[in-house]
C-alpha cells in the first residue's frame, strides 16, 4: 500500500519545503567537513600533547567533554580559516601555471563578457598572474552558478573539499607551531621531525590535488555549457 500523501494541499510550492531541509542538512555537513574536521584534528592532538586540561574537564564536568570538544574544534576550526586561504593561495600558485592552457578558452570567454559589460580588459592567460587567476576563478564560478543552477551543488563540494584539505593543512602547522613555542622542540627526536615532515607534505599534497580537481571539474562544467549552447 502506498504512503499516504502527508504534504499539505494548500502549499502552493510542495518542494519547497524538502529542498529547504536538504539545503539546510548540506549546509550543516559541509560546516562538519570544512570546520569541524580540522579543529577536531588540531584540538585532538593538543589534548593528546597537553593531557591537563582534558584530565581536569574529565574529573569535574565529564558530562561536557563531548559538547566541549565539538565547540572547541568548530571555533579552532574556524580561527584556521585565514592560515587556510594561505595554503590554499599556495595550492593554487602550484596548479594554476600547469593549467593555464586548459583554462585559456574559458577565460577569453570571461574576458570578451566582462569586456562587454563592464569594460573590463583581462590579460591573456599566457600572462595572467595567479593573484588577478583568483579573482578570474571566483567569477568563472559565480557565472556557472548563476547559468546552471543545478552546478552549485557539485561546485560548492568541491570547494568544501579543497577547504579541507588546506584547513587540515593548517592545523598541523599550528600544532608544530604551538609546541614550538611551549618548548617541546627541545624535546622532539629524529623520527618525529620526520613524521610531523612527512604528514605536513602529506596534507600539502593534499590541498593541490583537491585544488586541482576543483579547476578541472569547473572547466568541465564550462565545457558542457558551452557544447550545450553551439547545439
């Protein structure tokens, strides 16, 4: 038997309301992928380094150490995001110059419409600098978006994704960084500057790949509007 219909007949956009609730469970997973994730990171390895305040929490109020832990690693999470632009500025001065040719159609496209309605005169991409790409990035997206609505999921995922490969990034160099300063490095042996090398490269490597999956599936995305419109 089928369920029964429980929407109410007078709402004159029935999918409104479940679109709503799926942007909204979107929003709150990319919060927890973006945000949460690397200050949980961040904030895993301090307690595991500084085992006083966790041990302090757990012997007064050991009904708070998981609300705790959750508001404590979506705020770092979120005082990570300047040093994450920074790896991400990084990443994209690393994929940019390699894709340069691909993006070179897309962005003459770009440049004869903000010539057209902004006279606006961009550079070729032969000679585009990275820091005036970022700002050719932001807008190709916003185009895509405005164009093909049904793009922005895909678009904001990667996004999120790439944003968490550079806040991850962050959060190890802000760990390496802050027992620096406490005076752990006084203690620190061979094969732990080499594991804390290695991870740090590790999530490097990282925020490039996701940076470059982000340019390639925008251009895809470009490409298939632009077959779409010749048809």
């Amino acid at each position: 038997m089928p369920a029964p219909d429980t929407r109410d007949p007078r709402d004159p956009n029935p999918r409104a309301g479940e679109s709503r609730s799926r942007a909204a469970g979107g929003w709150l997973y990319d919060d927890l992928l973006a945000w949460l994730c690397p200050g949980g990171l961040l904030l895993t390895v301090l307690a595991l380094r500084y085992p006083d305040g966790l041990r302090l929490l757990r012997a007064q109020a050991p009904e708070l150490t998981l609300p705790t832990w959750f508001a404590g690693a979506y705020v770092l999470g979120l005082a990570l995001s300047p040093l994450g632009r920074l790896v991400y500025a990084f990443a994209q001065a690393i994929v940019w110059p390699r894709l340069r040719q691909a993006w070179a159609p897309a962005i003459a496209f770009l440049a004869r419409r903000l010539q057209r309605d902004e006279g606006l005169t961009l550079p070729d991409a032969a000679h585009m600098s990275t820091s005036v790409f970022h700002d050719i990035d932001r807008r190709m997206r916003e185009y895509l978006e405005a164009v093909d609505p049904s793009s922005r999921p895909v678009l904001n995922r990667m996004k999120v994704l790439c944003s968490l490969a550079c806040n991850a990034a962050a959060a190890l160099l802000v760990f390496v960084a802050i027992d620096a300063l406490r005076g752990g490095y006084r203690y620190w042996s061979g094969t732990q500057v080499a594991v804390a090398a290695f991870a740090f490269a590790l999530a490097l490597i990282a925020a490039v790949y996701r940076e470059r999956r982000r340019q390639r599936t925008q251009l895809s995305i470009w490409r298939r509007l632009q077959v779409g419109a010749d048809d």
